[in-house]
C-alpha cells in the first residue's frame, strides 16, 4: 500500500503528456489504470488526506481533455472520424469512464457510455465490431473485428481493452456487456475461434484510408491478459454459450503457466501494459463465488438480447462505482444536463467541459473489491 501511495504521490506532480498523436494512446490507456489505482486507494487515509484531490486535479487538467478531445475528433487528421483503429478510441472510452467514476463526473459517464453505444469512430462497438458473420456449420453469429484485417496484436488489444470498459460499466449499474445482443461476446468468439486455428468469414473493410480484403494472419494466435474476465461474465454470471472463449482462456492460461498474469509478469514491451491484466487473481470464479455473485444480485438478471439493458450489482469490482447500485442522475439541488450525442460530437471538449458541470457530491458506496481466488493455479476451465 505504501509503495502504490508514492506513485500516486508523484501522479500529481505530472504536468503534460508528449509524443504526438501517441500522447492520446498514453491518456487513454494509463489513464483509466491509474484512475482505477488512485480509486482503489481513496479509502487509505494518507492518500485521502494528502494526494487525492491533486491527483483529480491532474487527471482533469490533464488525462480527461485528451481523451475527450480525441473522441470528438478535434485532431486534424480525424476530419475522417474512422482514421484510427479501435483500439484508440476505445481506450480513451475506458479512460474517460474511469476518471469519471473518481471524480464522481456524470456528466463525462454518460458521454463516454453514449460514445461507446453511438458514437462515429471505431471505438464505438458497432464499429469496433464491425461486420456480423456467420460461424461455419453452425450459423452462430460471430463478430468480426474491425481491426481483423490489421493484426491478430491489436485485435486482441481489443478485447483486453473492451473487457475493462464493460466491467467499468457494470460496475455502475450500466450493462455494456449485454449491449446490441452482447456485441462484445460475438467478437470475442470471432476472434478466439480465429486465433485457435480455425476457418472465420471476412467481409472486406475500408476506412477510406486503408482497406482489408481478408484477415489477417500477423500475429495469429496472440495473447492478451483479457478472457478470465470475459469467461467470468459471459459464462459463469449470465450463464451464456461461449465456447471459443472458454477454449481461448484455457489456451492462455497453458500460455501463462496455469493462470492469467498482468502488467509486467509476460513481458516488457510497452504493449504488455496496455491493461492491468491478473486476471486470475481478479476475475476467476470458484462454484461458491458464482453463487454469491448471483445472490448477491438484486432484482432480475440482466437481459442478454436487449440493446438498453439494465444490469444489477455483482461482487466482482475492480473500481468504485460513481452512482453504485443507485440510479441516481445529479445530486439534490444540481441542474440536471442531458448531453445528446450530436452536441458532444459538435464541440470541442476542454478542462471546463469536463469539470464546470453539475457533480454529483454524494458519496456512492464503496462497492466491492476484487476477490482472490480459492486456488490461483488452474490449469483449464472444464464447466
């Protein structure tokens, strides 16, 4: 805990993020990990006390105008808003929903959550998972990734990347897990059913700039820290068919040597921390966990095929929640701002966009933290 405090300690003292356009790469994809750290040590008095309302500070002057500033396209080159890959936009998604779940922001949750549904780059889900296909022999939809025709990397970035969007949402209240008949899942399976060494359908894909005929075989059977998460929700809380990601999380624990690692235990490239990974450690789940995540749950399980479904509250948490179990829309006596996705896409975001708004000041509850699994070793998933 110490350690994890000095790092937020000297968070605040940063002052700009350089490199380019792959500054906005950094805000997105350190950004929503360090918002998960500094939420996960708000309740450790030292921190609470002496650095977390620099740290916000920081993250709103400096993390969250880029990442909103890049989702509503302010760069020159994105006159085309379909110029970067996914993989971009949808970590600005993340990070845009971790910050605001620090900062209490709702205003920036509900954007990064209607650019996740509507918005018109590729990190929205209907483009991130571009094309729906049909499995061969079966007919099963599958979703094929809009950085398919790419590499097989950057596809599985995707999902690493994804996952911690819908945990952030569900989290909250917010099924994204679910959205458009659980768009997420169908691309998981695409890919996995892929990068296992099978035959996938490809519709050719163009951005107006680079333009794929078939997919392609860079990177084939690439892994990322990203499907004991995926597994976790998908098969053991909603109880859904995924067979291609159950067989992909085996073939990365074999990988990993029996469980999933994280930032910094597979490698040192600057791509092994694209996300926190440990999965194992957060995600994996016992018989006796799956049940209490279930009866934890209140009131009806969430939809599965419904585009606006409404989740209930499950024990898995890697963040606090910004308005927890409740549905609460702005504190009492706040103006309350409903920001359609044509306004946000119109204007320029800056630091007062993101922080001169009606804030939510009351306190949501801490949520849960992340349950370490009975046994951390496990060589495959057999249910």
């Amino acid at each position: 805990m110490g350690k994890s405090y000095g790092t937020m300690q000297l968070l605040h003292t940063l002052e700009i993020l350089s490199g380019g356009d792959d500054a906005y790469l950094t805000a997105g994809l350190q950004g929503y990990e360090l918002a998960n750290a500094a939420e996960l040590l708000r309740d450790y008095q030292p921190f609470a006390k002496n650095g977390l309302s620099k740290v916000i500070n920081m993250f709103n002057k400096i993390f969250l105008p880029m990442n909103l500033d890049f989702l509503n396209h302010v760069l020159g080159s994105e006159h085309n808003v379909k110029h970067f890959f996914a993989n971009w936009e949808q970590c600005n998604i993340a990070s845009a929903m971790a910050i605001a779940v620090l900062t209490d922001n709702r205003t920036t949750w509900d954007f990064a959550v209607d650019y996740f549904k509507h918005g018109e780059g590729n990190g929205a889900i209907n483009n991130g998972i571009s094309n729906i296909v049909k499995e061969p022999g079966t007919g099963k939809a599958l979703g094929q990734g809009q950085e398919s025709g790419r590499d097989q990397g950057h596809s599985a970035m995707n999902f690493q990347v994804l996952g911690a969007i819908g945990q952030q949402a569900w989290n909250q209240g917010e099924d994204l897990f679910a959205y458009n008949d659980s768009r997420i899942l169908l691309g998981a399976e695409y890919f996995a059913r892929y990068n296992l060494g099978n035959d996938v359908p490809f519709e050719p894909y163009t951005n107006g700039i680079v333009s794929f005929d078939v997919i392609s075989e860079a990177s084939r059977g690439a892994v990322r820290p990203a499907w004991e998460l995926l597994y976790s929700h998908y098969v053991n809380i909603k109880g859904l068919d995924a067979p291609w990601t159950k067989a992909y999380l085996n073939n990365s624990l074999e990988f990993f040597g029996g469980f999933e690692g994280g930032a910094g235990s597979w490698g040192e490239g600057s791509g092994h921390y694209d996300g926190l990974g440990w999965g194992s450690l957060l995600h994996h789940l016992d018989e006796s966990d799956i049940q209490a995540a279930k009866s934890s749950a209140a009131g009806p399980e969430p939809s599965t095929t419904t585009s606006e479904s409404q989740p209930t509250s499950t024990t898995l948490a890697t963040v606090r929640t910004v308005h927890g179990s409740k549905t609460t829309t702005a504190d009492e006596g706040a103006e309350t701002v409903t920001v359609k996705p044509s306004a946000v896409n119109a204007h320029r975001s800056s630091t007062t966009t993101a922080t001169a708004i009606p804030q939510i000041t009351e306190k949501p509850g801490k949520g849960c933290r992340a349950r370490r699994p009975k046994s951390r070793k496990h060589r495959s998933v057999a249910n």
